[in-house]
C-alpha cells in the first residue's frame, strides 16, 4: 500500500492503516509468532506492547503477517519432533524394558 506524495487531505502522520507495515514491527511479530509475549516481543526492537497490539487491531497486513509467522514456527517445531520421535520412542522403550526398572 503506497501513497502518492500529496493525496492525503490531511497533515501530520498518516494512520497506521495507511502506511507498509514498519520492519520493526514485523520483527517484533516474528518474535510473538515464535513464542515471546507481546510484551517481550515489543521490548525487543523499542516500542510499547500496547502499540504492537494495536498494529494487529489496525493494519490490513499485521493479522495475516503474525499468522504466517506463527505457522512457520509450528511447522519448524512439528518437523524438529517427528525428527526426534524414533530416538525418544527407543529410548523410552529402552528404559520401560530394562531390566533394574521395577514394574
């Protein structure tokens, strides 16, 4: 979403849903999309959680960008324990079937 220089009829900053979502914020929402509090997540790169907050609220792209970011990291961490999950099976067979376990 761009603005052409002299379209706006009013003065002073345009409002957020007006404007590309800032590389700071998108940052920030890769962070909550990974795990952090908002607050954490806002800290991080400068800037009040309640302002982060209301980028989601207001900005076409935030809601859609935070949702990707959350995906990515489900689909990292669901690869990461479907690589794990015959060594921990072993393991845990391994141990149930020893032979100092007691049943």
């Amino acid at each position: 979403m761009e603005l052409t220089k002299g379209l706006r009829k009013t003065r002073g900053r345009p409002p957020i849903e007006e404007i590309p979502l800032p590389p700071h914020v998108q940052r920030a929402l890769t962070l909550r999309g990974n795990g952090s509090s908002w607050k954490d997540a806002a800290e991080s790169v400068g800037m009040d959680y309640r302002t982060l907050r209301k980028y989601v609220r207001d900005h076409p792209d935030a809601t859609n960008f935070l949702e990707r970011q959350t995906k990515d990291a489900l689909d990292q961490s669901h690869s990461k324990l479907i690589a794990a999950a015959p060594a921990a099976a072993q393991r845990l067979i391994d141990v149930i079937n020893h032979k100092n376990n007691k049943d």
